[in-house]
C-alpha cells in the first residue's frame, strides 16, 4: 500500500469512528438512530432483513431516505432524551426486545408543539400506534378517553392486502396535520380528525 493510499484509509478510519463515537447532537442523532435500528433488524430479524437490504449500509441508506421529508427545523432538541434513546437503541440487540429500540424517549427527542420525530420510521407494524397517539395528542375538546385511555393492541398493522405508503403514513401520524372538528354544527366540543393522506397509507 502506498503512503498516499495508507493515509487515505487512516483518514477514513478516522472520520467513520469520529462519527460514531462523537457526542449525540441535533445534527447527528437521526444518523446515530438510524444505525442503530438497522443493527438491531440485522441481529434480530436477520431473515427477513436479509429479503429487503444487501447489508446495514444499504438499510442505513434507504432508512435515511426516509427522514428526508421529516420537517424538524425549529423544534427542540432534548439531549438528554437522545442519549437514553441512542443507549436503549443499542442494548435491545442484547434480548432483541423492540420496545427498546422504539422506547417513549425516541419519539420525544425533538419536541415540535406535539409533532415532528415520532422515534423511528413508520412501518406497516407501529403505524396503528402511531395513529392512536396522533389521535389522542390532538388536543381538541371532546373528551376521548374511552378510547385513549383503553390498553389496547396496536401491534397487529393495517391490516392483509396493504400496499403500505410510508411517506403518506409519515404525514398521517403527524398530529400537527390533524384538525378539531365539531361533530354537530354549533357544538362545543370537537374531534380528532386525520389529514387526508392517511387515506392513502393503504395506497
């Protein structure tokens, strides 16, 4: 290897470690995270993994693709809230636990007046929990307890047959898109109502 190849590579060493290993900011979090959800898929669900992504780099690649619309300009950032989310992230490859690597702390490292990150890309899986909470986080009047505060199953998906849109899923979910609506022209109290891309999740 030549000096001026030897350096090259020592520079690249060094600017991937100087990535990885460097205090979590604003700027580099949804990086960190992301790598971190592509390890733990790569560990944990290896065959079905394996269907969709050649290796962690192109799952990290076609993952951050999906931030590119996320509108976080403006919103704050918890730092705090980063590194427990970033740590979780990490130790869920440990028991391969999904709660960790999609813990409440990852949806609540920027904080966007109840929108923005949701903690981690909007999958066919978690896209009825998300809904849920865009739902109940709407803020509008009427109360909506009964179905709020019931422990209910919101692993199970859209549903057989869906051609799942994730941009459109992404929109759905963020409850700064949700209005309040009075059911009854007149009325006091109004109701969480869905952005329409949320008609398009299912294509």
């Amino acid at each position: 290897m030549s000096p001026r190849t030897c350096l090259a590579a020592v520079t690249l060493l060094a600017a991937s470690a100087c990535s990885v290993f460097s205090p979590v900011n604003e700027d580099n979090f949804l990086e960190k995270y992301t790598r971190a959800l592509c390890d733990f898929d790569e560990h944990c669900n290896k065959s079905a993994f394996l269907e969709q992504f050649d290796d962690v780099d192109e799952c990290f690649d076609d993952t951050m693709e999906l931030y590119e619309d996320l509108d976080i300009d403006g919103c704050d950032f918890d730092k705090d809230k980063a590194k427990s989310c970033l740590a979780n992230a990490k130790d869920a490859r440990q028991d391969c636990d999904v709660e960790d690597v999609v813990d409440d702390d990852c949806g609540e490292v920027f904080d966007c007046d109840g929108g923005g990150f949701v903690g981690g890309p909007v999958t066919i899986e978690n896209f009825s929990k998300y809904y849920l909470e865009a739902y109940c986080g709407a803020g509008c009047t009427a109360d909506v307890s009964a179905v709020c505060d019931q422990d209910l199953d919101t692993t199970g998906g859209t549903g057989y047959g869906c051609d799942f849109d994730t941009k459109a899923a992404t929109e759905c979910v963020d409850v700064r898109n949700w209005t309040c609506e009075a059911l009854i022209e007149g009325s006091d109290d109004s109701y969480p109502t869905a952005p329409r891309e949320c008609a398009d999740v299912c294509g």
